[in-house]
C-alpha cells in the first residue's frame, strides 16, 4: 500500500490506528455503557 520502508509503514499504520480507530472504539464503548445504566 505504501511504498516506503517497512519502519515508515509501520508507524504510519500504528498513528492511523491509535487516531481513527482507538478515539472510535471509546467512544462507542462509552456509550455503549451509558446505555446499559439507563
């Protein structure tokens, strides 16, 4: 997909990650358990 060394690849993978999917993944969690208490 990239065309970079495999360092480079790793870490823009790992930020990718840790930005979209990590902010994500806590939203729906915390509203996942705010939905259960009500």
């Amino acid at each position: 997909m990239f065309c970079l060394n495999p360092d480079s690849n790793a870490q823009i993978v790992f930020a990718f990650v840790r930005g979209i999917l990590f902010p994500q993944v806590k939203i729906a969690f915390a509203n996942y358990f705010l939905l259960r208490k009500n």
